[in-house]
C-alpha cells in the first residue's frame, strides 16, 4: 500500500492574523523579505541581545566596529581637493603620511606608531603583552564582558560611551584614581587622542564604561553596518 505525497504548500488562509501570518512566512515578495529583515533585527535587539547582556555582565555584549580607528593600516587621506573633488590621495596611520596603501605588522607598527605610546611611558615590550597588539578593523565584532573600573588595566580594548551616537572602542593608556576612576584612551590608528564637543579620551569617567572586549569576530559586523545603512536608506533610524 502506498502512501500519498502530502501538499505541503500552505492554504491561503481568510482571517487578518492568518494573512499576516502567511505574508511574513510563506510569501516571496521583495516586501515580505523586507519585513522578515527588520523583524530578525528586533528579536536580535531586544531578546538576543539583552540575553547575552545577562550572561557577560554589561548591557553591550556585543559591538560592531564602525570606524578604523584601532586599525594597523594606513587609510586613504585627501592632500588635494577642490569643490569636494580629490585630486590627490595619500595614506595615513598615526598622523604619518605614505604613498601607498599598507598593512603592518607588529615591528612595523612600532616602529611607526610607537612614539606615541613612549611619550606615555608605555614601552614596545608593555604592548607587547597588551590584548589585541596588532588591533583590529572596521566590520570586526567584539564581544565585551562587565568589569569592575578598578579591574580595568593599561592596553586593554574598553567600550565607553561618550556623547557621539554610538559607542568608542579604544585602548586605555592611563588610569588614575580621583575619588573614581578616570580613564584615558587612545586609537592605535589615531595620531593623538580625541578632545572635541561630543568626546574627550583625556578623561574618561568610570560611570561611562560600557565593558572590556575579550574576543574579536573578524568581518561579522558588515551585517550590521550594512543593515543599518539599508534601513537608513529606506528612511528608517535605528
């Protein structure tokens, strides 16, 4: 005896909550994919996310790297515009110019980058032990777990939220205790620390920090760049 092969697509279904349902589920148009996206993003956001916040102690278990601010490359720098047209290109790492595009290694990163570290008191040999000694990149995913200020050491990476919208993720290269613990940072890309409106890396306050990154996701963070880009171009903020 034989059995009959079951139809498996599903009956359009009469009720509100039922075409809803099948809309998101079952139905291949370019708005159907649009919807399943952003919900993907909510549950991440608001179930996925904060869960993980209770496991590693910090509400931002998880960052994507948005600048290349930690990066050990040069970036293209602009030496030659006119009416917002570049004409002439250079690349840039640590305030130092060069003619084409690299990416160090450790030495080379040193040899380039290390007087800013020196002029600290940080030596090639303190780096060396530092977590993430040959930084990171733009697209990364950092995971970041709580910590206690007191328990935050020279060279490691902290997230910490300033007044910019989102938040920074640099090397601490001093602390000091004033009644509470105040930081100060530095991007291992920069050519000094940042003091502006919206962010001074000379004093950061130890109610501002976020969590400490322990493991780096290469390229992962793309997802969410992109994603946030795509709503930005369809009019949505998130």
């Amino acid at each position: 005896m034989g059995w009959k092969k079951k139809n498996k697509t599903p009956k359009k279904p009469t009720t509100w909550y039922g075409k809803i349902w099948f809309f998101i589920w079952h139905d291949n148009s370019a708005a159907s994919w649009i919807i399943n996206i952003i919900l993907a993003y909510l549950i991440i956001k608001f179930i996925v996310y904060p869960s993980l916040g209770l496991v590693f102690g910090t509400n931002f278990p998880i960052v994507a790297v948005v600048s290349n601010s930690m990066e050990h490359r040069t970036s293209p720098l602009c030496v030659n515009e006119s009416n917002d047209i570049c004409f002439e290109y250079k690349y840039e790492i640590c305030g130092k110019q060069f003619d084409e595009k690299l990416k160090f290694d450790f030495d080379e990163f040193w040899q380039t980058c290390g007087d800013h570290y020196l002029e600290r008191n940080i030596t090639r040999y303190d780096f060396e032990d530092y977590p993430f000694k040959n930084g990171f990149y733009k697209g990364d995913i950092m995971f970041l777990v709580g910590k206690k200020p007191e328990d935050i050491q020279l060279g490691d990476i902290i997230v910490f939220q300033s007044k910019k919208d989102y938040p920074i993720i640099h090397r601490v290269v001093a602390k000091e205790n004033q009644n509470m613990w105040v930081f100060q940072t530095l991007g291992d890309h920069n050519k000094g620390q940042i003091r502006d409106a919206e962010l001074d890396e000379t004093r950061i306050l130890e109610k501002q920090l976020l969590g400490k990154a322990v493991v780096r996701v290469p390229w992962l963070g793309y997802v969410k760049i992109w994603f946030v880009d795509f709503l930005k171009m369809i009019g949505l903020h998130v």
